[in-house]
C-alpha cells in the first residue's frame, strides 16, 4: 500500500503560526482599509503594503 504524504505545515508549528498570523492580518487590514472608503482591488492591495510596511505585498495579498 501507498503510504499517505505528511503534511509539512503541521498545526502547531511555528510556520503553521506565522502563516495563519499572516492571513488573519491580512483580513483584518481588507476590512479596516475598505471601513475607511470604498476602492478598486489595486488601491486597497497598494494601501495594504503600505499599511504593512510592505511585510504583506501585493502577490502575497489574495481577494
């Protein structure tokens, strides 16, 4: 039989951590820009990296 793959981000782990931080972050900074005023995807991505000191960058910002 075909063993299962482990997963490599396991729950718990600094790296599973940091990437739940990462997203709960970035929602919160979608919410916080768009409570502020309306704007197109492109603006509140551009606001969101500079809100983030560009920690969270648009390629790394998914709608």
């Amino acid at each position: 039989m075909a063993q299962k793959k482990e997963r490599t981000n396991k729950s718990g782990t600094v790296a599973s951590i940091n990437d739940s931080l990462k997203k709960a972050t970035t929602e919160m900074l979608v919410l916080f820009v768009l409570h502020q005023k309306s704007m197109y995807t492109y603006e509140m991505m551009n606001t969101i990296e500079q809100l983030s000191e560009g920690r969270l960058m648009s390629a790394t910002v998914r709608m």
